[in-house]
C-alpha cells in the first residue's frame, strides 16, 4: 500500500516535472539561441512540446495503472498501458525523424547509440502493448469462466 502511494507521488511530481519545464526550456532556448527566428530556437521548441506531452502523457497512464491496482479494474489498467506503449511508439520514431533532419552531426559515433537507445524504446512500447493484451485477456477469461485472478 505505501509502495504504491509513493510510486503515484513520484509519477505525479514526474508530471509536474514535465509541465514546468515545457515551460522553462523555451524560455532557456530563446536566451541561448538569440530569438524566436533562430534554427536551434525552432528545433529546441520542437522537442520541447514532444517531450513534455509524451512525459505527461506517460505519467498520467502510470498513474492510472497503480489507480487501477486499488480498484482492481483490469480493463483500466490494460488500457493505460496500451496508451503508454502507443505513446512511445509514436513519439520515438518521430523524435528520431526530427532529430535527423535537424542535426549537424551526421557521423555514425553520434547516430549508432540514438538508435540504439530508440530500438529500446520501440521494444519497451510493444512490450507494454502485448502485456495489455494479456491483462485483457486475462480479465476476459476471468468474467468468462468466473475465476480468481
């Protein structure tokens, strides 16, 4: 029970997190960058508003799969993960796509780990989406055949 009332203060505050700076990172790239017409002002912002809306997406999903664990609603939980996984799943190849047209580093020291860490994220997301159907399934065969799960 503590355990999952602290995980959901973390998520929360993760949130937080990511809503102030979605806030804070314009504000620092506007300096840095020299304006609002600035390439680097652009792309900043750019990752900016993608980062912060899959990090808050994200840890509003979490949130609500420990929420569902004091409920006990498998549907619940099966689809937040489900909306977790297709969060990194369009966010990471769409990173990747912004990142490359937009980097001045085009050797292969720079791109072997990005990909790399991006295929761990694809991985993570169609884990999370086959483990949603899993607990879909489970839930279903539970009401089905009247069972304890």
């Amino acid at each position: 029970m503590k355990l999952r009332k602290t995980l959901k203060i973390v998520l929360y505050s993760l949130t937080g997190f990511f809503v102030l700076s979605s806030i804070a990172s314009p504000i620092s790239s506007y300096i840095a960058y020299g304006g609002v017409q600035s390439s680097g002002f652009k792309t900043s912002l750019l990752f900016t508003v993608i980062n912060g809306v899959s990090g808050v997406l994200i840890c509003y999903h979490g949130a609500m799969v420990l929420k569902s664990f004091e409920t006990i609603s498998f549907e619940n939980m099966s689809n937040s993960l489900q909306q977790i996984g297709y969060t990194l799943l369009s966010v990471c190849p769409l990173h990747n796509i912004i990142n490359y047209f937009t980097a001045a580093v085009r050797d292969a020291a720079y791109w072997i780990p990005t990909l790399g860490y991006s295929l761990i994220i694809v991985i993570l997301g169609f884990f999370l989406l086959a483990i949603s159907q899993i607990i879909k399934k489970a839930d279903y065969y539970k009401t089905e055949n009247d069972l304890t799960i």
